[in-house]
C-alpha cells in the first residue's frame, strides 16, 4: 500500500531532499525533533522494520550506510538514527524509515 512517503520517492509530493542513490533516499522530516532530522527510506515499499525478509537484509545494510553518509554530510559526530516499528511503536507512515537526529544533546531512554 502506497503511503506518503511513495508520493515523495515519485515527485508528486515536494521534500527537501538530501541524498538519493538507486535504492535509497533522504529528505528532512516536515516536523523536526532536532536540529537535523532526516528521514532515510528504501525506494521499495517495505511497512517496517518487523516486515522484513531475508532477501532484505543488504537493503536494510545500505540503509543504515546511508544514515551514516548523512550524519557526514550534516556534519554531525553525534548522532542517533531510529526506527518506529507498529503503531505502538510511534509509527505513523507505514514505509521503512530510519530517522537520523542529531544537532543537540540527546537524552535516553526514549519516551
Ligand atoms: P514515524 O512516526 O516514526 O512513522 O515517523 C514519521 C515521520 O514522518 C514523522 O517524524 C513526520 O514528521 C514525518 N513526515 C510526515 N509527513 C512528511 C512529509 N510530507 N515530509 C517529510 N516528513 C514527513
């Protein structure tokens, strides 16, 4: 099922999009919770991280090497990089995201 974040990987929604490879792209969160805040996406739709099959595991791999390149490029050594699985989880767009925050102290546990 086709979600938000299709509409972006298809041009028909605008994003401010920060890295793209064939497989992959990056663009800032439309509410960000940190200075930095980018969301990195498969191309492919995928829900969630507890939908994935075996054959996604070197996606799943790039996906967090592209986390790293944006937390490069932003310039952040300090970083945290998140994923929401399910609803219970505060997930709210049911397509594979990593969130990468960075640009301020970060405090743990999570809520
Ligand atoms: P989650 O709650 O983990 O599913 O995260 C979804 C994220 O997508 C939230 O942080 C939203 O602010 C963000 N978001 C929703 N719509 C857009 C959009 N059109 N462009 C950029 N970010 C969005």
């Amino acid at each position: 099922m086709s979600t938000i974040f299709g509409k972006i990987i298809r041009r028909e929604l605008p994003a401010d999009i920060v890295y793209e490879d064939d497989r992959a792209l990056a663009f800032r969160d439309i509410n960000p919770a940190a200075p930095t805040h980018v969301l990195v996406i498969p191309k492919r739709e995928i829900t969630n991280v507890g939908s994935l099959d075996p054959e996604d595991a070197a996606l799943a791999g790039h996906l967090l090497w592209v986390c790293q390149q944006v937390a490069a490029q932003e310039g952040l050594e300090d970083f945290r990089v998140v994923t929401n699985s399910g609803a219970g989880a505060g997930q709210s767009v049911f397509h594979l995201h990593f969130h990468v925050l960075g640009g301020r102290r970060l405090a743990w546990p999570p809520g």
